[in-house]
C-alpha cells in the first residue's frame, strides 16, 4: 500500500485560512492523510472506462480497489497501472447474484469490509423503436439495474453490520427521461434513480450514504461508436476527477456538466410535445455535425 506522510514528514502543511475553523481543520487533516486512505472501495466494470480512471484517481488517494468485470486482461493490466496500491480484482457479472456475492466475500476476506461501494459496471444497447427487439431492453435492465441492485445486496449486509458505509451508482444524464435509440438504457437508468433514492431513505438513519452520479457524455469504449459532438463530449479523466470530488463530498445526487444537465432538466419539465420537439432538433444537430 503507498504510504501516506507522516506528520512529520509534512512540514509544508497550508496555514488555516477562512473563517471556517472546521473547514480548514479538515484541509489541514487532508494534507497529512489523503483522503481515501485506507478506505476499501469496490468498483463493478473496473477494467475499462468510468470505472478503470476511478480505480486509478482512488487508488491515488489511499485507497485499497476491490475490482471486478468480466474478463481478466483488463483488470491484470489496472493492476500494473496501480503499481504498489492495494489491489485485488476478481472475474464476475453482476448480473449473476450468487456468483457476486460468493466473490465479494472472497475479495473481503483478502482485502477487509468494503466501505464504499461504486456500482458501475453498464453497457448500452440501441434499442430504436423502429428496429425494436425487447432483448436489447433486457440486457440494459439485467446489467445497468438488477446489476446495481446484486452490487448492492453483495455489500449491504456488512455495511449495515457495520452502521457505515457508502454506496454509489452510476447513473445518467440519460435518466432524466426517454431518449430516441435510447429508450431501453433510459428506463435502466431512471430505474437505477428510483432504486437509490428510495433505498437513501431508509439507509440515512443507519450511517450509510448513497449517492446517484449522472454524468453527460463522457469519452470510453461505451461511447465510441456514438456521433457526439466535441463541446458534449467530456474527457474521461475530466468527469472521473468530477466525480471523485462528488464521492469524497458524499453528495447524494451529482449530475454534470452543469449546461447538459440544466438542459436535461429542463426536458423533463416541459409539456411533453415541447420536449419531444425539442429532442429531436438536438438528435439533429447531432448527426449533422
Ligand atoms: P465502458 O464500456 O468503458 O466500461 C464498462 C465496464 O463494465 C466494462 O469494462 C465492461 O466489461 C463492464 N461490464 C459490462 N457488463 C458487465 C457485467 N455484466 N458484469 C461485470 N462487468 C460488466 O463504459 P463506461 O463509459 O466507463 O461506463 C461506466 C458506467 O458509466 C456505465 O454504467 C455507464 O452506463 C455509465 N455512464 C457512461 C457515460 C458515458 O458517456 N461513457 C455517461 C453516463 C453514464
């Protein structure tokens, strides 16, 4: 595991500043302990993308990674990429519950109880309505939802145990309502916001945090093959940074870049003709550029 510095090995601690004397005390703590230290974070569909620059950002911070996916290359290589980090990776698909859950415990009996929990894992299907197959819708609700749900029932017991934990999903801009070629990813994802904010709720009393990232288009291999263009398209180095701070700062609902998601918001509001209109002038502008 890196170490994290001594104090004494810190002398270049900021000086407080602000009135907040809790703030700066907090930044003062952070500057001797990166934040995540010793923190066992778990991370579904961490061989690539999203998942893969979150296991490096947290690993950066101190954290011990818990990885999974599907194949073994992937998370072999994150592997070398993390260096001296705590690190162990196990094949599993989420959409398999006794598997997962058998899995999860071998990981935590290597590596200690999971504090935090990054349900990630996700794969995108077209599923136009004009060459529509209800397999394709499946797929998306097996691994972006039910996936989420067995990620969660593999951690929740101990977390619960515990009285402390963090569980994170992500979601997506895509959430916010249905989406032409997207229909069968967009209910996954707004199933993903209904199954969060209810199980938030209940889990705030018992110490557990929850929060629900919806990022916009973010550069990986999901996105590859989709014509988004340059001003919409985030690097992925980019949103994992914006998404590490919304995990350190336990927000319990993070959507970004600020435009897309005030655009999307908006979407959802307007009368439903409006909206309908509206969406596919932007699909337009899309494919045209
Ligand atoms: P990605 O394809 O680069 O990574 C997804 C990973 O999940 C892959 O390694 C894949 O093997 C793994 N995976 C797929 N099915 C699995 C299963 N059944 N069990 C275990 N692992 C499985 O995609 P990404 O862009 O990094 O996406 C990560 C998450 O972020 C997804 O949930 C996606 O819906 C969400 N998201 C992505 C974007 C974007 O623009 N890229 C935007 C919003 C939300």
């Amino acid at each position: 595991m890196k170490n994290s510095p001594s104090v004494a090995e810190n002398q270049n601690l900021p000086t407080p500043t602000g009135s907040n004397p809790w703030a700066s005390a907090r930044r003062a703590k952070e500057a001797i302990m990166p934040a995540f230290a010793n923190q066992v974070v778990f991370i579904t569909g961490a061989g690539s993308g999203i998942g893969r620059q979150l296991a490096l950002a947290l690993a950066a911070e101190g954290a011990a990674i818990l990885a999974v996916d599907l194949k073994p290359e992937p998370l072999e290589a994150l592997g070398k990429y993390l260096g001296d980090a705590r690190y162990a990776w196990a094949i599993a698909d989420v959409t398999d519950i006794t598997g997962l859950r058998s899995v999860v415990k071998d990981l935590e009996r290597k590596m200690g109880p999971v504090d935090i929990l990054i349900a990630n894992a996700g794969i995108g299907r077209d599923t136009s309505a004009l060459n529509f197959h209800a397999e394709d819708v499946e797929a998306q609700i097996k691994v972006n939802l039910i996936g989420v749900a067995n990620s969660i029932d593999a951690v929740l017991p101990g977390m619960l145990a515990r009285n402390r934990g963090h569980i994170v999903a992500m979601s997506s801009l895509a959430s916010y309502r249905g989406l032409p070629k997207m229909s069968g990813y967009c209910a996954a994802k707004a199933g993903v916001n209904g199954l969060l904010e209810g199980m938030r709720i209940e889990l705030r009393p018992k110490g557990i945090h929850v929060s629900i990232v919806c990022p916009g288009w973010i550069r990986t291999p999901l996105t590859a093959n989709i014509k988004v263009p340059q001003p919409y398209m985030m690097d992925v180095e980019y949103a994992t940074q914006r998404i590490v701070e919304a995990i350190r700062a336990k927000k319990e609902f993070f959507a970004f870049p600020g435009p897309a998601r005030r655009r999307m918001r908006l979407l959802r509001w307007l009368p439903s003709r409006l909206s309908d209109w509206l969406v596919v002038r932007v699909v337009r502008r899309m494919s045209a550029s």
